[in-house]
C-alpha cells in the first residue's frame, strides 16, 4: 500500500491554517505509514516531532469510557442503574441513568450550572472531581435525562462514578488500569515539569491576514501544565502523544486485546460500545452536529450509513475527536486503525476529518 496522497494532503493542510499536524495508520496493530508536518511551536521554529505532546482534548471521553466499562465488565454496576446509586448527590434530580452519562443524555450540556459556575471562579477552575460533583448535582437538569443528545458534562460525571466505584482517583484509576498496562507513558493529566517543553502550542489562524497567533484555548488546556491542579477532566483533560494513543486505539481495534496481550475490554464488551444507543429524537440531535452517517455509542461515533455521509470508510468503524482537531478511528473489520493530532482553535474539523478519512480509505 502505498500513503503517498497521505502525505499530499497533510501537507496541504499548511493551506488552510494548520500549523503542524502528526498521522499514523496502523494495519494488524503494526505502523504501516508516519508522517508529521509543521511546528509545534511557531514563535521558537520548533518541528514537530514523533514524541511531541498534544491536548487530546475531548478524545479523554473515550478513555474515561472504557475505564469505566472496565469497571462493568468486573460486575460493578449495569448501564440501566440510577447514578444516585453510586453518587447519592443526584438523589435530588430526576433519575439519570449511568446509560445516559455514556450517551451523553443526562440532561446537562456544557452549560455550567449556577453551582458550577461558583466553583469555577471561587477555585480559579481548580477543584476535585468530588467538589465538582456535588456542584453538578444542584442542577437544575436542562431536560429530562435519556430524552435527549446534548454534548457535555456528562462523561466528567462519570468519572465521579469511577472514583466512586475504584476508591481510586481518576488518574490513578487509569494509569494501574490503561496507561501503564499499555505502554502509555507519555500520557498525563498533569505534565511533569521536565517534559511540558515537548507539548504542541495551540494557535489561532486569521483567514485574513493568513498569521497564527496563540490561541487562549490552548494555553493550559484544563490545566494540565500545572502541577497543582486538583482537577482531572475525564471530559478533556488528557495530554497523550501520537504513539500513545496509537496503543490505546490497537486494543480497542482487536477486541480489546493489546499488542503486548493485555486485556482491555472484552471484544462483547467493545461491540457493545460501538452499537448505537440513542432512540430516533436523540440520533436526529446527534446527527445535527456535523455526524451524518454515524451513530452514538457508548462514548463513540460509529459509522452506520456510508450513503447518508458521503462516507468511503467501512460500516462499523469507530472512534472520536477533541476540541483543536486531533482524532482517532478504529475499524475491527479491516484491523485498520489510525491516530491525527494537531492543535488550532477553531479546529477547521469539518474541513480536515472528513477528508483525511477519506484519502486513507481510498489508499487500501
């Protein structure tokens, strides 16, 4: 197989304002193509390079996903139980369903809650996940749960649940439990000191002077560059490489089963996550936000009619995005699987995705 209009259109991207970009495509979980372009960091002419560090931003919700479900597989909870089981805090509200925190239906979006809001700018958005989730469970709920699709807060409610559940933080929960079983070292909620110079500033791009500046929405993404940092985002707050996540999407890819022959999920386990769980109201809601094509499921997208999204990518793949345009896929029924990262706010998702899925499906 040969990546070479790979190649051509990462780097075309330079084009539309991306500063530096980073793809891997794995094929039977080897790397079968690599291509990085661009700076990580304009202002200083640094290159980005394989081991260059990235906000991953809201690909975090997968991981938190399946730390999670690791969690059902042992018998912890069932996706039908009400949260206030495992976090009496929400006693108060209409019942939410764990299944409606993986499906993003529990009725907030990212709308901060008047509590939410108070924590916010009393901690300087510095507070653990239990502080968090006692904000959170004042409500008020913006609809009734499992009634409707609205991105946001509820995967950071979920790790609660995984606390809760583990007796462990979220980030400890997920070094014993994905990191380092995987091989993730590079992966972090909070950058150690001596390597934040390895992670890729994020950049606005003005169309019409066609110059880059710094963007606020990369500066300290959640504040994973600083090392007091009480709170671990499981919605957006990982900082992983390339490679990292390469290793993280392989394992989802193959049943669950990781390279080194660590057990992750179970392959039931993993089709369940990828089915779509979203009844007729909720799927419209989904697929008015740029996924025709895809349904939702338990923390991912999954491709369900190639026809309806102009889509070249085989029916059943899988996988999710984050805020400054990076994203992964994962494909079981090929054994393909690929890993972009890049950092510009806003993203030119829309532009970039679609697309680059398509230049890789046409190179098989």
């Amino acid at each position: 197989m040969q990546f070479d209009r790979v190649t051509d259109f990462v780097d075309s991207l330079r084009s539309v304002g991306i500063p530096g970009a980073d793809i891997a495509v794995y094929i039977g979980g080897d790397e079968v193509y690599r291509h990085h372009m661009g700076y990580a960091n304009i202002e200083e002419r640094k290159q980005i390079t394989p081991d260059t560090l990235y906000a991953v931003w809201s690909m975090t919700k997968v991981v938190t996903c399946v730390s999670a479900l690791r969690l059902y597989e042992k018998g912890l909870f069932l996706l039908t139980d009400p949260v206030h089981d495992y976090l009496p805090e929400f006693a108060k509200l209409s019942p939410i369903r764990i299944m409606d925190l993986f499906t993003m239906s529990s009725g907030f979006s990212y709308a901060p809650p008047p509590r939410l809001e108070e924590l916010i700018k009393s901690t300087g958005n510095n507070f653990t996940i239990s502080e968090f989730i006692t904000a959170m469970s004042e409500g008020p709920l913006e609809f009734e749960p499992g009634t409707h699709y609205a991105y946001g807060y509820s995967h950071d409610i979920l790790a609660g649940v995984i606390e809760a559940l583990s007796g462990k933080t979220l980030g400890q929960f997920m070094r014993d439990e994905i990191f380092a079983p995987l091989g993730m070292n590079d992966t972090y909620f909070r950058v150690p000191l001596d390597q934040q110079h390895r992670v890729a500033v994020c950049y606005y791009f003005n169309e019409q002077t066609r110059e880059h500046s710094i963007s606020d929405a990369g500066r300290d993404p959640l504040g994973s560059l600083d090392p007091q940092q009480k709170y671990e985002s499981g919605g957006g707050g990982l900082v992983s490489t390339t490679d990292d996540f390469g290793k993280f999407a392989n394992a989802l890819c193959f049943g669950g089963k990781a390279k080194n022959g660590y057990n992750l999920l179970s392959k039931n386990t993993i089709d369940l996550m990828r089915m779509n769980h979203l009844c007729e109201t909720r799927l419209k809601e989904f697929k008015g936000m740029d996924n025709c094509g895809y349904s939702y499921g338990l923390g991912v997208r999954t491709l369900i009619n190639p026809a309806e999204g102009g889509n070249n990518s085989t029916l059943g793949n899988f996988g999710w995005s984050g805020l400054l345009g990076s994203t992964f896929s994962v494909d079981p029924e090929i054994g393909l699987s690929y890993v972009y990262m890049q950092q510009l706010s806003p993203s030119k998702e829309p532009y970039v995705q679609p697309r680059l899925r398509n230049v890789i499906y046409a190179c098989l």
